[in-house]
C-alpha cells in the first residue's frame, strides 16, 4: 500500500525518541499519512539492542507508546500531546536492528480529555514485530515540558530524505485504518 505523506511532525533537541541532538536516543522522524495514520521512522544503532543483535524490549515500548501519543497531533495541533496513561504491547517477532524501523500507528477512539490508539513495529516485510496500545489524556504542551516549543526546540527539520510517499507492506489493522 502506497500512502502519500502529508506532512512531517516537528523533533526537538534532546528527546529520547526524537532529538536530534540526544547523542544515545533514537532520532525518530514522524510523518502523518493521508489516511490518518502516523509513521515513525529510525534506524537503530547498537546501542538500542537488548540480545545481540535484536531491538531491546524497552526501546519497541518507547517508540510504540511516543508514536501512538503523538498520533493525536494530526487531529488537533502540535500543542496537544497524548501524555500515557495506560500503555500495554505484545511481542510477536524480534526486532532486527539492522536496517530502518517502521512504526505505524493510529487513534481507535477519542473522548473530551482522552484518546486511546493503536500501533505496530512493522518488520521489512510488513509483518508485525511488536503490537501496542494505550490510553492518553490529551494535555497542552505548556502544561507538561519546559522547553522553548515555539523556538529551536521542537521544530519540524527539512531534510532531503523526507519521503513524499510511504510503501506499507501490510496494513497491520487487518481491513481498513
């Protein structure tokens, strides 16, 4: 399945997933699909592995519940971010570390102050390694970080690798987002 990316969600600079200049952390990008879906994108380093070789449990159960919590942005604004509240997964494949990593993920359902989603680390060949959920209150973003949001802290970083289209193997939701 080919989906066209919309638009790119901002990173920081010293976020464990997502900072740019967070020397031990993932350094994820987020895209925003044009069927409501967000896609984060890593290439783990071997630092990240739990067994030689395979991505350490805890690091699936970061990227999984910050993609599925940042899945809220695509329906409000990047002041709100879904702050955990429960947040389970299963592991079904282990994870490689070789090679870039794909997690997919969406929001199920939405309430006034909470939402609860969806996501899955997705394998090269669009089986799915790892399954989480969660609930998340929806919560302003002046109310939960101390950092300059509207500055060079949390802004969205251009680069020429920014895919305009994303390849889905499978769509791990079984008939439809």
């Amino acid at each position: 399945m080919r989906l066209k990316v919309n638009k790119k969600q901002p990173n920081s600079k010293m976020c464990f997933v997502c900072g740019t200049d967070n020397s031990f952390g993932l350094k994820s990008w987020f895209y925003e699909l044009e069927d409501g879906q967000l896609m984060a994108i890593f290439q783990p380093v071997e630092q990240h592995q739990g067994y030689p070789g395979r991505l350490h449990g805890g690091i699936a159960a970061t990227i999984l519940d910050e993609t599925i919590g940042r899945a809220i942005m695509m329906h409000h604004s990047h002041n709100i971010w879904g702050v955990t509240v429960d947040f389970s997964m299963k592991l079904r494949k282990p994870v490689p570390i070789e090679g870039e990593i794909r997690v997919l993920a969406r929001i199920v359902s939405e309430g006034k102050r909470s939402f609860q989603g969806e996501g899955a680390i997705l394998l090269s060949d669009g089986q799915v390694a790892v399954e989480g959920r969660g609930k998340y209150l929806k919560m302003d973003i002046e109310k939960i970080a101390d950092f300059d949001h509207q500055g060079d802290a949390w802004q969205v970083i251009p680069s020429q690798d920014d895919p305009e289209f994303i390849e889905i193997p499978k769509q791990p939701w079984g008939s439809g987002a």
